[in-house]
C-alpha cells in the first residue's frame, strides 16, 4: 500500500514505533540537523566503528571508494596486529562524509557498522 495513489493523494505507510523509538529517531535526526547548520565545523574525517579484527585496511578503503575519493585510511592496531575494531577514513571532500552518515545500515563481512563524525 506503500506509495498507492488514491485519487489525488499518495498513501505513505510505515510500521508502528513504540514512544521510545520514535523519540530516539527524533533526537537523531535533530543531530544530523546541527551537523548540516555546522558544515563549516565538518573535517574531512570519519571514524567507523565495528569492523572486523583482522580486516586489511585495502578492503576498507575498496568498500567506502564508491561514497567519494579516500586519502587515508588508518586502522588502529595492538602491537600484535589485531585491530581494535575501528579506523579512520580521510575523503577528499566534506559531502562525501555526509552521505555515510545519513545510511541507516552498513555491513562489512556481517557486521554493522557505525560511523562518528570528527569535529573541529
């Protein structure tokens, strides 16, 4: 029923969300709102978060390539090579970080991901 065009109205049907939920949607969509009124704060930085312990830092860089251009990815590491679990990625432009952060689900080899901004 999703889209269905009922006369001169279009229907838009979602699930219903329990208080709770909807609330912290809110509140998520009021940070993205600070974040675009700030663009000018943006770096050019991500960090993401939940990758996998042993995973290369080319395959990273492969899977975020198709958002923009990459300059740096930099996975942080104990001294026997085992990653902490996040890495840092460097784009060439700002606009390529803002759409990585409003995807709502990333997976790399079956895990979610979740992305942080970097502030000046």
């Amino acid at each position: 029923m999703n889209n269905k065009k009922i006369g001169d109205c279009i229907l838009y049907v979602n699930r219903a969300i329990k208080k709770e939920e909807r609330e912290k949607i809110l509140k998520e969509n009021e940070k993205s709102d600070v974040l675009l009124k700030n663009k000018k704060n943006l770096k050019k930085t991500i960090i993401v978060k939940g990758i996998e312990m042993k995973i290369q830092e080319k395959i990273i860089s492969s899977e975020f390539s198709v958002f923009g251009r990459i300059i740096n990815c930099k996975i942080l590491k104990r001294d026997d090579g085992v990653s902490f679990g996040l890495c840092f990625l460097t784009f060439k432009n700002r606009s390529d970080i803002l759409t990585i952060m409003f995807m709502r689900k990333k997976y790399l080899f079956l895990r979610k991901l979740n992305f942080n901004l970097i502030l000046k």
